[in-house]
C-alpha cells in the first residue's frame, strides 16, 4: 500500500515560518515528481511548488521566494519550508506524488496551516 502522511501544519502569526513534512511509504520519493499542493477555503486546489526526479523544483508566482520544496531520499520525505507567511497562504496542504512511468497518483490526507495575528 501506498501512503504520504503529511505534518507540521499549525497556526502562526503573519510573517512567521513553518515547516511541512511528507512521510512516503510505499514509494521511493526519489523515482516520483512530487509536490506541494494547496487548497484554500472557498478555492480550488492548486499546484504551488514540485520537484523532478532530476531534481528541478517549479513554484507558482505566489510563493516563489518565499517556499522551498526539498526531498530526502534516505528519509523518504519530501518537506516544504515555508518563511515570510501571510493570511493568504491559510489552506489545507497537500502532498503529491506522480509516477514518471506509470502515470499513478498519490495523495496525503492534507494538514492544515493557518497563518493569523
């Protein structure tokens, strides 16, 4: 069975940071496209940073600068630091991981950031 558990999700103040953690299991984090995807009350979800199997890392425009997307291998994790938060950025985050090959998807079950003075 195939599970991405995430964690780290909490309340911080604006302009704090926070670190999110994926905890792959029956995949290898390192042979997969996996990424950070978030989904904000009343809004659809979007794609707001991923990572190659090479090793190319993608943000969208709103974080970039902010978030860095990283994996580690020996770990089987893939993290996204988060600095510099803003009420904006208050959604449930999600890990991804797509299959280069096959073309399977996998979900985490989300956790919840909420960024408030």
């Amino acid at each position: 069975q195939v599970q991405l558990v995430e964690s780290g999700g909490d309340l911080v103040q604006p302009g704090g940071s926070l670190r999110l953690s994926c905890a792959a299991s029956g995949i290898r984090v390192m042979q997969y496209f996996t990424a950070w995807y978030r989904q904000a009350p009343g809004k659809s979800r979007e794609m707001i940073a991923g990572i190659t199997v090479r090793g190319v890392r993608n943000y969208t425009d709103s974080v970039k600068g902010r978030f860095t997307i990283s994996r580690d291998g020996a770990g089987n994790t893939v993290s996204l630091q988060m600095n510099s938060l803003t009420p904006e950025d208050t959604a449930v985050y999600y890990c991804y991981a797509k299959g280069v090959n096959t073309g399977y998807v996998f979900w985490g079950q989300g956790t919840q950031v909420t960024v408030s003075s």
